[in-house]
C-alpha cells in the first residue's frame, strides 16, 4: 500500500490496473455477480463503468479495493493486479468512523501509522483539495450535507495520495450543485495524482467528458463494451436506455429525455371524502433547504401532531417500514387488519395493485430484507399509499431509482396529488422538483448541532466544541476516581464513616455542578435515590437477623461509588475515552478504534428507534399491552439490529479502504498511530486524590 | 484466490469489531427501549419479592451470548459486553454509574470462559444457554459483594437461582434467537454463524 507522505502534484505515474479472467460469486448466488472480467487501464486513464442494476459494479470496485476478500462471502478466482486504491461509498452516512471531520479524514492516515504532526498537514491540505478548507474540522460528520459529507469521505481517501480511485455511484444521492462539487473535486485530484480511477455511475452524464474509457456490464457480470467513452455510448445506446440508465440529453447522441410521468397510469381512487376536499385541492409541496435547516424538526414536529389514520409517511431510511415476512406482508403487516376499518375489504387488493404499479410485481413472496436499495425505498412508499392518506410526507423517494423505476415513483406521487392528497416532498432531485406546486424553503440555521431538548445526555450534544464550560477532568480520571471509590466503598465499616464520606462527596459534586452548567442534570439524581432506598429495604428484610444499621451500610457504599459515575458520565465524550485507553492504557488499537465507532452510532440508532416508533403509531399498527409491548420491543430490536448490521458492514467497507487492517507495508509493521494526543490532566490527578481521600474518610471515621 | 473460510482463524477482521462493536452499542439502544416498555412493570413485580427482579438479570447479558456466537472468537462476549455496558453508561439514567463496567467485565468473563473451555469451536443453543448460565453466576457473585452482603444465606442461594433462570432462558435463548435470525435474513453472510444459520433455514424449506 502506498502512503507517500510527500506534497501534492507530481509526476507520479501508477502502474496502472489490470483485472484478468475475474469471476466473483457471492455466498449462495447461483450465478456469478461477475464473470470471466478482464480488462486493463493504463496508468492515468480513467473508466466510466455502467451496466443495468445489479449488474455486479459494485463487486467488481469492492473486489479490486480487497474490501470483498475481507468480507469472506465470495468465492473470487482470477488475478486483480491493482495499486493502492481508495473506495468511495455510496452511502456515505456509514463511511463516516468519527466524530470530527478531522478524525474522519484523518483515519486512513493513522491506519498507515503516519505520525500526528504528519497527519494534520496531510487532513488541511486534503480538505483544502475538495474544497473544505472552509468547514470547522471539529465539526461532527454527521451534521454536514451530503454533498460536503460525500466530499469528506473523499478527502479521507486522499490523504493516502491513492493511485486508483474507486467511486460506487458517488453522486447518486445528492443534488445538482453538491454532484458538481464532487466532481470538480475527483477532477481536481485526478489531474494532480495522474491516477487512475472507475466510476459507477447511474446518472452519469456529468462524469463522462472527465472519463477516457468506458466498461459496459451485462445483466449477468459479463463485459460486454470497453472502449472509448464517447464510442461506447453512441454504440450502446439502445441498450443503455432500456436498462433505464440516466442517459440525459447532454449525452453525444443527446437523444434521450425523461419520459413525461403520466404515461400509463391511474390514479388510485379518492381519498378526498373523507375530508370533504375535492380532487382538485390535492398539491405537492416541496421541503428544501441543506442540511440542519429544520427540514427534519419540521418534519418531526408535524408527524408528531399528524392523525394515524389520515397520514402517510415514508421514511427517508426505508428499512424501517418493513413489518412482515414478504412484501406483500410487509405492507399489509399482520397487526393493521384489526386497526383499520372492517369494511374495507379491499387492502389487500390495492397493495397488491400498488406494489405492481411500483414495479414489484414479482417480489410479493421475496422476503424484504433480500430488496435493494431502490426496491425497499418503492416498497416503503407502496406502504405509505396503501391508506389513500390525505396528507402524504415523502423522504427522497426518487433515491437509487432507474429511469423506469423513477416514471413509476413519480407517477405514484403524481396520482397521489391529483387524488386529492397533501404531498410534503423532500428531495434533492432536480427533476421530481419540477413537479412541486409550492415550495418551503428552510434556510441555513445558525446552529447546526441537534438538540434534543428531551435527552440533555446525549452523546453527541457534547460534541459542540469549544472550551466553554469545558471540563478539568477526562473520561480515563473519572474512570479511575470510580475505581477508587468502588475500592474504598467496599472497606467501609461503620455508617457514620460511610456517611460522612457520602456527604463530602455529594459537596464536591454540588460544587462541579455548580460551576460546570453542562454537569447540571439534576433528573439523573432520581435513580440513585430510587436504587439507594430500594437497596437498603432488601438488605434488611432479607438479612437473617433483620438489623438495620449493616443494610444501611450497604446502601451508603452503593450510592458512594455510583454517584460519582452517575452524574458526571454525562460529559464524557467517546473519542477522547478512546484517545485515552489506546494511547494511555496502551490497549490494542483496532477494538479501541472500533468500538469509538460503536458509541459513535448511538446518537443515530436512537432517531432510528424513535422514527421506528413514530411510523409504527402512523400506520396503527403499533401493539400494546403487556404481551403486545413486549412483541413490540422485539419487533424494534430486530429491525434495529437489522439496520445496524447492514450499516456495520458497510462501515467495516469503508475502513478497510482506508487500510484499517493493513498490518504491514514492504514487510515493516504498521503500528496504528492517534491522529489527537490523549489527555490526562491536573484536574484528572485532583479527582483521584479526592475520590482516595473521601475514601479514606469512610474508612478511618468511625 | 479462493476465499472458502473452512479452518479455524482467532484473528479478528474489522468486520468482526465492528459490527460487534455496534450490534452491541444497538442493543445498548434496546436497553434504554426496555427502560420504557418493561422495566416499570418488571420493577413493580420485583418489589414484592426483590429477588424475583433478579430474573431481568439477563437482559443484561444478551450482548455478550451475541457477540460470542456471532463472531466466533476469543474476546467476542467480553468486548460485546463492555460496549454496551459502555453504551448504558453514557446514556445515564440508572443508578449503577461506572459500576456498570465491573458488572460487563464479570458477565463477559462468564460466557468467554464456557466457550473457552469449548475451545471456542462449538456454538450452539445448549451452549450459549449455558454460557447466560455461567455469565449470570458472575455477576449475581459480584452482586453478593457490593449489592446484597446482607442477605441470608437462603435469599443469597434464591438470588442465584433466579439470575442463573434468566441468565439461560433470557441471554441463552434470546442472545442466540437474534444471530440465528439475523443470518436467516441474510445480513450476516459476512460470517460463518450467519451462513450457517442462512443454510440451515433453506434446508427447512426444502424439507417443507
């Protein structure tokens, strides 16, 4: 793996790529995703790859980055002879493994064991490549749009100067300007570097003057085009258009425009009377505005208030609406028959009439979970149409849609409107934009981290930086202080002692709370306190003799070595917990690293838990009662472990093109180096000498 | 090229960290579910009798059963457990504080050591049960020290007994339940226990 660590421009010449004989089957694919795939890109040239969905580019970038060998759910057999590749995801949510920018990018440095002072030149100088330079580094991946997300992860790519660049569909997801960003950014590096890079591209009118060659992938992984991009395109025209592929009217040949929506279809019978609102009062108001503008507060907010049995909603991650084993179950779920109206016999016939409008026709048997991207989004919309809902909130249904499959969405869409529905649309695509009577325009907010007034310990609350109200101790002392006291606690002898303690230490924490606003919860209190007396009562009704005073005890070293950890985890932030125990502690660097991660993902599986709650009310068929909440909470775990797995693996994707396993490199061993120094503080000394002396108070008073 | 994983291999792939890491900061997230759906009623019940609410114990416990059938490698139910007890740390609203992390480490140390002396190759769902089993012992020990020193001898052995119950019936079955199913849907094809699990289900399904 190359990590040249020397400045930007050059005439580095790759060695070029070549793939010979390739074939890829995936675990329990009857066929190969690829097939007998050869071809060589000369050192600097750059491919455009296409093909019909599911036609295996994506096994192809993943097997020549070597992110599919570690993933050991493919049987592979012919040679890759690539240089040091960087592969960029489509889903760049789950690309992102930190909680600062700086981080983020910085990771494949530290993979390769690049010294810190190194890596802040290699992440200013990267960001400043695509265009970043202007964006806080401190600020949290996840708060950014996703056009500067997907530049980011670029940038994460860059710092290791790859000499193959690998793009899986970088710019399906965003609109317009945010593709252009990208793109000039790709440009900017490949012109630089001279390196060589393929790009998978849907929509690729935009990346095909920057793009040299141009492979062409069959239904069944076979190559069946390579050559000169603006041949190949001409040549293949025909049959780009009828796999549905995004030939705009900027191509050479220029023959191609969206089809108008209204081809073949018909609108889904009224819902209009039960509102008593004609037909005609049906709009499409279209949600737009970047990132952290409200739209999703908004949005919230609105469902929040929203009528179950009036409302729609489709989610923008789709996973969540899946409620059954089959699509058709799924959309039907085995709950709703109770909730909906009797009388209307007719559901099961409109899901199966809107699931073969939407293009799943012969999926209804298909479990769910074996649905693409696109599949799942049409999936998802079919079950928020399936009540004829007055008013309809759509969350980017157009994403990973082919040219036929996006007619069907936006015919859908349409027929809802002309129906008389209420449609709330928030899309990034220009060309289901066009079609919005009004638009609601949220503009930038001035502040850009999310508050979730209900949840004050958040974890990522606490990443809004700054050295305001920071704190003068770190996790690592915390850690240490409860270790102490949990020590001390339990030599304690005598109430009085184990009192006295108990009050001192409860002074000490008043008086960080005092001083520290960001320490003050004071709801946190409530669960000691509940813990505490129930403690105490169960050690004196079920000792043998009944004595007060030793369930006392108890109860005062319980509270003593909890309360610490209680009331000021609050303020603890993963990543420099992580910093600590890797470079402090010395523990091994990749489950430290990996784990971070893991805390990193809370903030999100929480929204997706709560939108997972709030789309089961609005589809009334959310289950109560004991044995009810109890299959509810399994039904929540499942789809959450579901949605967490698949963006594990993903994650897994993107460290690994980041080097996150590389152990070596021209036979030295990499060690992992810490982009950020850990800190260990006086504040952190002062917290142990305290917790040891509050300790040995309860020990010596007596 | 070939890429059949038949022979045994302890390294661990960040795949493996991973999404060990955070299946177990989602199950973290679940906890804080149970916290709303469950805790109070289960609470309520175990008031009447504060042993009875030992039999919640392995809930606890599912994170480290899960991350040893799972991944299949020496580590996996001890880092499974201290993530999420990590992940219930920082979220806060309990009362145990960094206590939480001596309590991981006790009920990590109990499933590893069953598979450890299985020599890490044999998983299956008497096993996990087993391994809630042992991992329950642990804690309820830990708890005799710094929760209940004053029970009696007889409330110390029925404390046991119902963590022990829960460890198996709750982290055992559940624990193993979630991989199972989770290969069957095909999301763990990265993993030879969700291979397995996904053959296994399409051999039913031929039979039926």
């Amino acid at each position: 793996m190359s990590t040249e660590v020397a400045g930007g421009e050059g005439e580095r010449q790759g060695r070029g790529l070549t793939v010979s004989r390739l074939t890829v089957t995936p675990f329990e694919a009857k066929a190969p995703a690829i097939s007998e795939v050869s071809f060589r890109l000369e050192p600097g040239e750059r491919a455009l790859l296409l093909g019909p969905s599911g036609a295996g580019k994506s096994t192809l970038l993943l097997t020549i980055s070597g992110a599919l060998q570690q993933l050991e759910s493919a049987e592979i057999s012919g040679q890759v002879d690539a240089p040091a590749s960087g592969l960029l995801l489509q889903n760049t949510a789950d690309s992102s493994v930190a909680d600062t920018v700086f981080r983020d990018v910085a990771f494949g440095a530290e993979s390769a064991g690049i010294p810190a002072l190194t890596i802040s030149s290699l992440v200013s100088q990267a960001l400043a490549e695509v265009g970043l330079s202007g964006i806080p580094d401190q600020r949290n991946p996840e708060t950014l749009s996703g056009g500067e997300l997907a530049r980011s992860c670029l940038a994460g790519l860059l710092t290791l100067r790859p000499q193959l660049l690998l793009l899986d569909e970088p710019t399906a997801m965003l609109d317009a300007n945010s593709a252009t960003l990208v793109r000039e950014a790709v440009k900017t590096y490949l012109e630089s570097s001279g390196a060589n890079a393929i790009v998978a591209e849907h929509f690729f009118a935009g990346w095909a003057p920057m793009l040299d060659r141009t492979l062409v992938l069959d239904g069944s992984g076979h190559l069946i085009a390579d050559g000169p991009t603006e041949l190949v395109l001409a040549d293949q025209a025909d049959l780009l258009l009828s796999w549905g592929l995004w030939v705009t009217e900027e191509t050479p040949e220029g023959a191609w425009k969206h089809p108008a929506p209204a081809l073949g279809l018909e609108p889904w019978p009224v819902a209009a009377e039960a509102n008593g609102s004609s037909p005609a009062s049906g709009k499409i108001i279209a949600l737009v505005g970047p990132s952290g503008s409200g739209k999703t507060t908004w949005l919230n907010q609105a469902l929040g208030d929203a009528v179950p049995s009036e409302t729609g909603w489709m989610p923008q991650n789709p996973l969540l609406t899946i409620a059954g084993e089959t699509v058709l179950k799924s959309v039907l779920a085995p709950e709703l028959p109770k909730v909906v109206d009797k009388a209307d016999g007719g559901l099961r016939g409109r899901a199966i009439d809107l699931l073969a409008r939407l293009g799943l026709g012969d999926a209804l048997d298909q479990s769910p979970h074996s649905l693409s991207g696109g599949q799942l989004r049409r999936l998802a919309l079919a079950t928020s149409l399936l009540r004829q809902p007055r008013v309809l909130y759509l969350d980017e249904p157009t994403v990973g849609q082919d040219a036929h499959n996006w007619v069907k969405v936006t015919g859908q869409v349409l027929a809802a409107r002309d129906s008389g529905a209420t449609v709330y649309l928030a899309t990034h695509d220009p060309l289901l934009l066009e079609y919005a009577d009004e638009v609601m325009t949220f503009p930038q907010a001035a502040a850009v981290h999310r508050i979730d007034a209900a949840n004050h310990n958040d974890l990522d609350v606490q990443k809004v930086s700054g050295s305001r109200g920071q704190l003068p101790f770190s996790p690592l002392g915390l850690l240490g202080a409860s270790a102490v006291t949990l020590g001390f606690a339990l030599g304690f002898q005598s109430v009085l002692g184990a009192c006295t303690a108990l009050i001192l230490e409860l002074l000490v924490l008043l008086a960080l709370m005092a001083r520290y606003p960001r320490l003050r919860h004071p709801k946190l209190f409530w669960p000691v306190l509940v813990g505490v007396i129930s403690v105490w009562f169960s050690n004196w009704w079920l000792s043998a003799n009944h004595l007060l005073e030793p369930a006392a005890l108890v109860a005062l070293r319980v509270a003593f070595f909890g309360l610490p950890g209680v009331l000021l985890s609050s303020a603890i932030s993963a990543s420099s917990f992580g910093d600590q125990l890797g470079q402090l502690l010395h523990m091994p660097a990749r489950p430290v690293v990996a784990g971070m991660i893991g805390l990193y993902r809370v903030q999100r599986l929480r929204t997706n838990w709560a939108n997972l709650v709030l789309l089961r009310r609005i589809r009334g068929i959310r289950q109560t009662g004991p044995i009810g909440g109890l299959r509810e909470l399994g039904t929540l775990t499942l789809l959450t472990l579901v949605d967490a797995t698949r963006g594990a693996q993903q994650t897994a994707i993107a460290m690994e093109t980041r080097g996150f396993s590389a152990t070596e490199e021209e036979g030295k061993p990499i060690r992992r180096s810490w982009a950020q120094p850990a800190t260990w503080g006086r504040g952190d000394v002062w917290l142990l000498l305290g917790a040891a002396a509050l300790g040995l108070i309860g020990l010596l008073v007596r | 090229m070939t890429n059949t994983n038949t022979e045994r291999n302890f390294k661990w792939r960040g795949i493996d960290l991973v999404t060990t890491a955070i299946l177990a900061a989602a199950l973290g997230v679940a906890f804080w579910g149970y916290d709303v759906f469950i805790y109070p009623v289960a609470s309520t019940l175990g008031n009447i009798y504060p042993p009875l609410a030992e039999l919640q114990l392995g809930v606890w416990l599912i994170p480290a059963v899960l991350g040893a059938v799972l991944v299949r490698k020496p580590g996996a139910a001890l880092y499974a457990e201290l993530i999420a007890a990590t992940v219930e740390l920082l979220l806060g609203g309990n009362s145990w504080g960094w206590a939480n992390l001596v309590s991981g480490l006790a009920q990590g140390l109990g499933v590893e050591l069953v598979f450890l002396v299985l020599g890490y190759r044999r998983y299956n769902l008497r096993f996990a049960m087993i391994g809630g089993a042992i991992s329950a012992v642990f804690e309820v020990i830990y708890e005799y020290v710094s929760w209940v020193p004053e029970y009696s001898v007889l409330q110390k052995a029925v404390y046991m007994v119902c963590g022990v119950i829960s460890g198996a019936a709750i982290a055992g079955l559940v624990g193993w339940w979630l991989v199972q199913t989770l290969g069957r849907l095909g999301v763990l094809n990265a993993f030879a226990s969700g291979r397995e699990a996904r053959l296994a289900d399409k051999e039913e399904l031929r039979k039926a």
